[in-house]
C-alpha cells in the first residue's frame, strides 16, 4: 500500500461516492469479516456504502456486527441490482477476479464505477484503480487492518470493526495455525483485542456452536475418508443423500477437508462435495505442494498454495478418478 494508493483512496472518498463492497461467492470469515469491517469504518467516516453478497453466509458468522445490513443478491436480485448499478465506487475483498463474484460478475463487468481490490489471492486480475495484493498476508482482514492504519485511522477503530476483522484473521488462519500466520498477523490480532475485540468469545461463536447433525455429517465424511499411503493425500465424498441425511446447512462442512492433513505424514487433502451436477472441491496441503496449481489445471479453480478450491462438471466418481489419476504425477514433483 504506497502513499500514492491511499491517498487515491482518500480522493476518491472525497468524492462523495455511492460505495459498494463485495465479497466473493459463498463469503467465508474472512470475506464477510474484511467486508463488514471496512463496511463500520466507512460509515464511521459518514460514507454512504452497502455491502452486496452474491448468495447467503454460514449461520456461525450471522453474529458479526451488521451482519444483517448485508443485501444478499440470491434474497433481493432487483435491490442488489439497482445498489451496484448506482455504484460509483466498489470495493472488492477477498477475490481477485471478477468471475468469482459469480452471479454479480455481469453487473460488476458492466458497472462504470472506480474499483479498489483488497486481497490476498495470487495473481491478481487488472481491474481495480488502485490494487492492494499481498499474497503472503495471512487475510483480507489483516490486509484491511493494515489500510484502515495506512489511512490514519488505527485509533478510530473500534469494537465493531475490531470484531469483523478478528474474525476473518482468525478463520483463514485456522486460529493461527497456518504457515500464513506471520508476525505480523499476531502484531495486528493484538491491536484489535486491544481495539475491543473478545478473542475467546469470538472463538466460541465460530467454533462452539455446532449442530448435532453437523457431527455427525462429520463422523460420515470421516468414514469415507481414503489416505493414499504412498502419495501422502488424503481425501473426503459426501454425496448429495448424505448431506440430506443430515440436513446439511450452509457452512456445515467448513473445515472438514482440515483432517486429512492431520494424518501423519499427510501433505495433500481433499473433499468433494456433489452440489446438484457438479462436484465442489477443496484442496488442502503443506509446505511448498502448490494446491493452487492443481485447482487451475484440472478443477478449474484456484486460490492459495497450501488452500484452494474448484470444481467438476459431472459426478462424484468421475471428480475423484481424475484426482486419483493426477496426483502421482502432481505430487512427484515434491516428494
Ligand atoms: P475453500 O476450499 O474454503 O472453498 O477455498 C479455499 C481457497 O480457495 C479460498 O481462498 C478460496 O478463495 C479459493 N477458492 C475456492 N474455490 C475457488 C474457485 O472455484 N476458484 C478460485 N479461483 N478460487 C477458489
Ligand atoms: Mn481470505
């Protein structure tokens, strides 16, 4: 973040524009954290902005301050709509690519706003005035942290935005626990429990707030786990009648791809999840085994080197036939 980006930023706001935020689709912690809290700070500067979502949010973030002032394109397309439509500046966070805005990509293709990105993901598309990509910070949130302190308001943040941006570090860190979590990270989740940010509570509201059904889709996606010994990969189904037969809820199966890697000697982890006619998949890994680089080639996806995510357009088979036959090769390359 040079002196030059933020201070464009300040411009612009002095312009007194309609302001839109947007997360990508199915918004996790960190999305719907650096959203809402740059979302409190704007306000707080007494600039007209609304956070605009492409479809709804797990339960366990409903909690976050404002949470409910977000306008959900899937509940009210026309509203969503007629908000990005008379944006005149739009903020993208947690996402650097259009397409990933899923059903609000067109009117974001279509918009003649100035855009401001905020994000951690490599490869960052040129669509944005003024880009903020740092690929090695652990979060969107930390990153928004950071702007928020570049724009000289370190002291007006509070136990709003304090909340919003703990919560997003906390969750794409994996409670500090991934190779993203810097110094830096902790330099900054300090400052927000100092800035009024309850770490434990917030902690109980994400992870302490399960679903009997949600353990016991657990317990069956962890029968269904296979570990490939001699490639170091481990990997998840769930079919469509077992997330029925546990009433699967939005955000249920957070995290479960997370066990593969605790296997020991486990680098690579999988889930794949049958969403109607296709398969969504999730890639977990450690050290340097690049799961960005096999979400890009064979799942048309992407995201970050050790978590990234994609898809398959056919059957749940057919998803992990493709995995089993690409690994050996892909993993080669490290072991
Ligand atoms: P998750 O597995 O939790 O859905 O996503 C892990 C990471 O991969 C996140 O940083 C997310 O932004 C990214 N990711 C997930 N799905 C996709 C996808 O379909 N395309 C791209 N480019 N990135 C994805
Ligand atoms: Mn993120």
């Amino acid at each position: 973040m040079t002196i030059q980006d933020i201070q464009t930023v300040k411009d612009l706001l002095a312009e007194q524009p309609v302001i839109s935020i947007i997360p990508h689709k199915n918004p996790d912690g960190d999305a719907v954290g650096s959203c809402l809290g740059l979302y409190h700070y704007l306000k707080q500067l007494g600039c007209n902005a609304t956070v605009v979502a492409p479809n709804d949010f797990p339960n366990f973030l409903k909690w976050m301050p404002a949470a409910t002032d977000i306008l959900i394109y899937d509940n009210e397309p026309e509203k969503a709509t007629a908000q990005i439509e008379a944006s005149t500046l739009i903020f993208t966070l947690d996402f650097n690519s259009l397409k990933r805005a899923d059903t609000l990509t067109p009117l974001l293709e279509a918009s003649v706003a100035t855009f401001v990105m905020i994000d951690h993901h490599e490869a960052p598309e040129e669509y944005a005035k003024v880009t903020f990509s740092q690929p090695e910070a652990s979060s969107t949130c930390e990153m928004v942290y950071v702007f928020i302190e570049a724009m000289g308001g370190a002291l007006q943040i509070g136990a709003e935005i304090a909340t919003c941006l703990y919560t997003g570090i906390m969750t794409d860190t994996g409670n500090f626990k991934y190779q993203s979590t810097h110094s830096n990270t902790y330099r900054v989740a300090a400052a927000l429990i100092d800035r009024g940010a309850n770490n434990s509570e917030i902690n109980g509201k994400v992870y302490d707030t399960n679903s009997f059904d949600r353990l016991q889709l657990l317990s069956a996606s962890l029968q269904n786990m296979v570990f490939l010994k001699e490639y170091h990969a481990a990997y998840i189904t769930l079919t469509a009648e077992e997330l029925q037969r546990f009433n699967f809820r939005k955000g249920d199966t957070e995290g479960f791809v997370n066990y593969g890697l605790t296997i020991e000697g486990s680098k690579l982890a999988a889930i794949f999840i049958q969403e109607g006619n296709f398969v969504k998949i999730s890639l977990r890994s450690k050290g340097n085994v690049d799961v960005n680089m096999l979400a890009r080639e064979h799942f048309k996806g992407g995201g970050h080197i050790n978590a990234a995510g994609g898809r398959y357009d056919g059957t749940i088979e057919q998803a992990v036939a493709l995995f089993r036959e690409v690994i050996p090769a892909f993993l080669s390359q490290y072991i």
